[in-house]
C-alpha cells in the first residue's frame, strides 16, 4: 500500500512543513491486551502486574483507572482501592506479537519511525510532502487501521517535534476525571496557540525525562512549573542537575526539541529484574541469578545479538542498591555463561544481607557471527575468580552452541514454556511469559513484607 492511496486529503488541518511529527501510543497496552483475548474482562478493572506484597502494577484499564489504579503503584494499594481487581502476571510473547503487528502498520504509512518500547513509536512524515500527505488526516487513518486490524485504540499527537507530538498523545487519549470517563479526540494537533499554553501552565513532570527524583530536586529550587524553567540561567541549572539534563530542560522550556526521528533505533541495554516475594540470602541468590541469567540469553538469542558486557544489580532490604559489572573480549548469548559472570560478580556482593531485588543485565551488543570467541588469549579481569569465570563462560559459550540451537528450535515450534531448565522450574522461576512485574500471590510468605515501590 502506498501511503497516497489512503493517508493523505486534500487541505485539511496543518501541512508537513508545520506539523512533521507524529507520537502514536496504544492505549492500556498491557491490560488492554488481556482484555482482548479474554472477553469475559470486557467492563472489569483489569491490571497488569505483579499480584504479591512486592508486585507493582505496569498497565491498568480505564475500568481500574476510575478507582484510582495507576501504573507503577503497588499492587497492595491498587487492591485496597480496587477490591475487584483483576491482576495478570504479564504474557511478553504476545505483547511483542501484537507489537510487530503495530509496527507493521505504522510502516505501511512511512519507514521513518522509531519504536519507544512495545506499544508507542515516533513517526517523522516530513518525507512524504510530494505523495500530498497531510498529518491529521494521516493520523486518523493511522488510528482507524489500528482499531480495525488490532481491536485496540491508540492516541496519537501530531506536532512540529517530539516534544509537543508527546504531550499531544496524552491529550488525544481518553482520561478519567472525578472518576467518570472522558473520552479523547483520538488526534491531537498542536497548534502554536496550544504550545504557548503548555509552556505556560504544565508542571515540570509532564516534560520527557523529568522524574519523581528530579521534579523533587526542582521543587526544592522553587521550579514547579516549565514557565519556571524558562527564567533560570543555563549556569545555575547546570549546578543542580549537570549539564545534558540541564541542557535538555531549558530547551524544552523554550518549545525547542532538537531530537529527531531515529529509525531502527536498537536498545542499547536488556535485562532482567525481580523483587521478590521473600527476600533471599546467600545460594538462593545465585540460584536466583541463574534463572535470569536464562532470561536474558533467551532474548539475545531472539535478537541474534551477542553481549559483551554482563552487569547485576543488586537490591537489599535496607533499600541500598548496587551493581557490578564486567566487560569481555568475546560474546556470549549461551545460558551458562552469562551465569558464570554474573556469579563472578555476585562472589563480590555481602549475600548474607536479605536481598529484596535481583537483576542481570547484558550490553555492548554484536550481531550474531561479528565476533568469533577466542579461546587462547587471557582476558583482564578485577581478580582471580573472574578470570576463573571467564575462562569458564568462554569455553560454555562454544560447548553448548548445538544445545542453545536445538533448544530454540523447540521453543520456535511450541513456545517458551515447552522446555525448561531444572533451575527454570522452582520458586525462583521467573521465565519470559510469567510476571515480570513481582511476584504473585501464591508466592508468598507468611512473613512477607508491605509493598514497597520500584
């Protein structure tokens, strides 16, 4: 389909030259997802998340959104407003379906796109001026396709950058408001007019990249509001955040937006972290960071990407985090030696402390066959155990390549769950497809904590 038959009118709302951007995002992704495959939810409140003392919810319906259910709230204070509550643990695989199909979609209207997680992407139409596309009317039909195709909704903002096109998205969505629903346009344009508004009445935490940790630090400064940034010397607020951040906000504050439309934008990171249900100590850690480690590699191997550096993180019940890390002269997406690093990097984590919250991540990404690994040569390391251990994940790495190749072929065929390691099948289980969001309610301890929020 090109994008002439369908997408453009003839003279209605602005021209690419105005208003270039576009900022789709699907609507209660997660939760609207397991509404779709599970009629029988259909007007229910419905979460997506973590059910236990530690879980935390990640997507809520507009159902849960009425009783005050929000995303990154504890699972134990969305119940307490929600008795009814209905929490899913999360099903990654068809969550990551149902986002290629999104993908492809947005494709057929322009390959200039750039994907920000599963369910929302950034569009620059400023390519198709010749072919006579107009942005509104090729947002409408963006949005028609993805309820037709998908049975989904979508809010999508169309603006002259990325700043504005991600404001927009939230105004076209519907919203409750005094707990009743208010529906949205669908398409929100922003119009100059609307822009100078924004700047002069939005609080700081609307703006990308300004968290709870940061709108706190600019509220000790007095700064509560984007009009307040606009008044503040680039120098003082380079003092208190540092100067990219800096740079980014009094940019923003100004209306500007120099990010542009970065397609195949690659994550640069993946990972996988749990709180758990009952913190763990000593062998229950490691045990725990092999079951991660599995998860990881699993994702890689889905990528055809290689990893050359291996980080953990580490969260212990006295709220102190901190990670180690360690970089490779080879690749690694094998199970085993992903865990023989992050192990290596746990000998020098105090287990015997209670640990609340466990993470494996990988970096430095090569492609599948960009680097052979090499078995002869001594790789730096902090001591003599991580060299023991990398020793040892190099020679894992090449053993089990017939393995991780039929494996795989197995999980193709008939999914995820179809095998599993032994380590993949105790408590500390954690495989793609289950919760990643905190444990569920039939994972916990008598003596478990309250919540507390990641």
């Amino acid at each position: 389909m090109k994008p002439s038959d369908t997408w453009n009118s003839a003279s209605e709302g602005p021209s690419l030259a105005e208003a270039p951007i576009l900022h789709v995002d699907l609507d209660a992704f997660f939760a609207s997802v397991e509404v779709l495959d599970d009629p029988s939810l259909r007007g229910r409140p419905v979460a997506v998340g973590g059910a236990g003392a530690r879980g935390v919810i990640a997507s809520a319906s507009y159902e849960a959104r009425r009783y005050g259910v929000t995303s990154g709230m504890p699972s134990v204070t969305a119940l307490r407003r929600c008795s009814g509550l209905v929490i899913r643990p999360g099903r990654f695989d068809r969550y990551e379906e149902l986002s290629r199909q999104f993908r492809g979609i947005v494709e057929d209207l322009t390959h200039r796109y750039e994907a920000i997680g599963l369910d929302e992407v950034f569009c620059d139409l400023s390519g198709l001026v010749r072919l006579g596309v107009r942005p509104v009317p090729a947002a409408r039909a963006l949005r028609a396709r993805v309820i037709e195709e998908m049975h989904l909704d979508c809010g999508i903002g169309v603006a002259r950058n990325k700043l504005f096109a991600k404001l927009a998205s939230r105004e076209a969505k519907s919203r409750v408001v005094a707990g009743e629903l208010v529906a949205g346009p669908g398409v929100f344009y922003v119009d100059h007019e609307t822009e100078a508004r924004w700047l002069a009445e939005l609080p700081v935490r609307a703006l990308w990249g300004v968290g709870p940790a940061t709108a706190a630090k600019l509220g000790q400064l007095g700064l509560t509001h984007v009009r307040d940034l606009a008044r503040v010397s680039h120098a003082d607020l380079t003092a208190h955040l540092g100067p990219a951040l800096a740079s980014t906000l009094s940019s923003f504050a100004r209306g500007e937006d120099p990010r542009e439309v970065v397609a195949d934008r690659r994550a640069k990171s993946l990972g996988h972290e749990q709180t758990f249900a009952r913190s763990l100590v000593g062998d229950e850690v490691i045990a725990a960071a092999r079951v991660h480690a599995g998860v990881v590699s699993r994702a890689l191997r889905e990528r055809h990407q290689l990893a050359r550096t291996i980080s953990v993180v580490v969260r212990f019940d006295d709220r102190e985090s901190l990670s180690r890390s360690q970089s490779l002269a080879f690749g690694v997406d094998d199970d085993e030696a992903i865990f023989r690093i992050a192990e290596a990097l746990l000998a020098g984590v105090d287990t015997s402390r209670a640990v609340r919250l466990l993470g494996v991540h990988a970096s430095g990404f090569l492609a599948r066959g960009e680097s052979e690994v090499q078995l002869s040569f001594a790789v730096a390391a902090a001591d003599e155990t991580r060299q023991r251990a990398l020793d040892e994940s190099r020679a894992r790495q090449v053993a089990h390549a017939a393995l991780r190749d039929a494996v795989d072929e197995v999980r193709r065929r008939y999914g995820n769950e179809a095998v599993s390691r032994a380590s993949e099948l105790g408590e500390l289980a954690t495989q793609r497809g289950r919760s990643a969001f905190g444990p569920g309610l039939d994972a916990l301890s008598d003596g478990d904590e309250g919540p507390d929020r990641r």
